[in-house]
C-alpha cells in the first residue's frame, strides 16, 4: 500500500504539467496569423507568417520563417527564437519568445526588431 500511494505522488505533478508545444497556427491581438509546421528533434523549426499589418506599398504576403526553440525535450515553458523572411519588402524582421500555459491557454510572448535595408551606412541609424 506505500509502494503504491508514493507511486501515485510521482505520477500526478507530471500529469497536470502541461507542456508549451510551438507547433501550430497562432494568431496575435493585431490579427496576424503564424503558422509552426513542427519542432525537430534539435529546436529547429519552419512555418509562415501571414502578416495584417505593414508600412510597405505593396500589400502583405505569406512569409517564411525558420526558428529554433530551446531544449526542445525537457522545457515545459521554452524559449525560441525566428527570422521572418518577408517577401514582399526589403526587410528582415527577428522575434524572440517564450511559450507559456496559463490558465491551460498557450500563450507565445515575443518582441521584434525590423531591420529595413538602408540605402548607404550614413543612413543605418534609423534603419532598425
Ligand atoms: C519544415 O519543417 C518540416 C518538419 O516540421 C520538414 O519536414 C520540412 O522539410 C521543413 N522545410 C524546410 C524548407 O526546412
Ligand atoms: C493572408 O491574409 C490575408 C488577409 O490579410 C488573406 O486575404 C490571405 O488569404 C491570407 N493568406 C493565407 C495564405 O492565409
Ligand atoms: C487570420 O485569421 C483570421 C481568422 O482566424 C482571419 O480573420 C484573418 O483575416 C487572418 N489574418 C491574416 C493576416 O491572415
Ligand atoms: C535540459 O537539458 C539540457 C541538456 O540536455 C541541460 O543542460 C539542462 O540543464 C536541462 N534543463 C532542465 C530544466 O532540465
Ligand atoms: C527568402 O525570401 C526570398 C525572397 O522571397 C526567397 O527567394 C528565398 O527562397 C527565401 N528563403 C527562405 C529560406 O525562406
């Protein structure tokens, strides 16, 4: 009967510990959506990004990403890492992240930097 409760102990915490899997179709508060398409077994990782929001002239197009997610096989609330590689502008953006639960909800916090392609390097300070 020990044996038996002590297992039960040890199984439950891991039972409720969700973990936050990146694999998926993610959508933010500005209505862009992002598309994971799975996580090797390294933290690599490809997908798009559809973007509804843009200072450029022509309109938004389905972009490509590629990532990497931090210890893939033992976090439970990872960070990553992505370059969006837009085509429809000269420009490049990265993200950086964590995947967190909350409330059972899987919830990504990130920020970006949006690097445009300045004509010359006199004009690099405002092209980030
Ligand atoms: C994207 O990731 C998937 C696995 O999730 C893989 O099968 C595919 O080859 C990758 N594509 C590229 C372009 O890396
Ligand atoms: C990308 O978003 C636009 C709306 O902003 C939509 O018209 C278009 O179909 C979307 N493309 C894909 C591949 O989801
Ligand atoms: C994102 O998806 C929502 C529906 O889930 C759609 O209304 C919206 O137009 C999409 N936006 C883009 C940029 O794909
Ligand atoms: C995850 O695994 C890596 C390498 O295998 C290890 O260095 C790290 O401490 C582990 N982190 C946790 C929280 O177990
Ligand atoms: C990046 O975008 C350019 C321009 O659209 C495209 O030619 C190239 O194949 C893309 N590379 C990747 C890895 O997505």
């Amino acid at each position: 009967l020990f044996l038996l409760v002590l297992s039960l102990a040890l199984v439950a915490p891991s039972l409720s510990a969700r973990k936050c899997v990146l694999t998926g179709r993610w959508t933010n508060d500005l209505g862009s959506n992002m598309t994971i398409n799975g996580v090797n077994k390294d933290g690599s990782f490809n997908g798009t990004y559809n973007t509804s929001v843009s200072s450029t002239k022509s309109p938004p197009q389905l972009s490509p990403l590629l990532g990497i997610q931090h210890y893939p096989n033992n976090e439970s609330q990872p960070t990553f890492g992505f370059t969006v590689n837009w085509t429809f502008a000269e420009s490049t953006t990265v993200f950086v992240g964590q995947c967190f639960v909350d409330k059972g909800k899987e919830i990504l916090k990130t920020m970006w930097l949006l690097r445009s392609q300045a004509d010359s390097i006199r004009n690099d300070w405002n092209a980030t």
